[in-house]
C-alpha cells in the first residue's frame, strides 16, 4: 500500500492531467451531435496504434503495479476500440438503403 501511495505522490502532476483530461473529453463529447461517428473509425484506427504501443510498453514494465495498470489500459482501450466499431456498424447500417 505503501508503494502505491508513493507512486501517486511521485507522479500527481500526471495524474491530476490524466483526470482532467477525462472530465474535458466528457465535456467536448457530450457537446457533439450525433452524426460524429463516421469520425469514430479514424480515432479507432489511431487507438489499435495506441494499444499495440501499451502492449509493447506493458512487455518492459517493471513491477506487478506496472503490469497490472498496463493490462488494464489494454484492456480499457480494446473495449473502446470494439465499441467504436460496433456504433460505427450501427451508423452505417442507418444509411443503407432499405429494399
């Protein structure tokens, strides 16, 4: 416990960043309308590239903390991936033409 208390004080700069850049990406988000999905797979294909990079990084990382939060943003970022494909798909399926 000791160690991770050491590791959010040795890095709450980037931490206090990484939230904040949370509640922005909400903010910005919720402002868009609708019809941003075709956007989504452009920013799925940037997050494979994000996710390919987070494994290589989890593959050098020392520690089990370091290992547990890399398996989780592998993890986080391969929902987000999926589930960018997914809205896509249901978008794309709104603009076929019906016979």
């Amino acid at each position: 416990m000791e160690k991770i208390l050491e590791f959010f004080l040795l890095h709450r700069e980037a931490i206090f960043i990484v939230i904040l850049s949370v509640f922005l990406g909400i903010e910005v988000i919720s402002h868009v309308p609708i019809l941003h999905t075709p956007l989504m797979s452009g920013a799925n294909a940037i997050h494979g590239v994000v996710i390919i990079g987070a494994i290589i990084v989890m593959g050098h990382a020392e520690g089990t903390a370091a290992l547990i939060l890399g398996f989780l943003a592998v993890v986080l970022g391969t929902l987000n991936v999926v589930g960018g494909f997914v809205v896509t798909d249901r978008m794309l399926e709104m603009f076929k033409k019906k016979k």
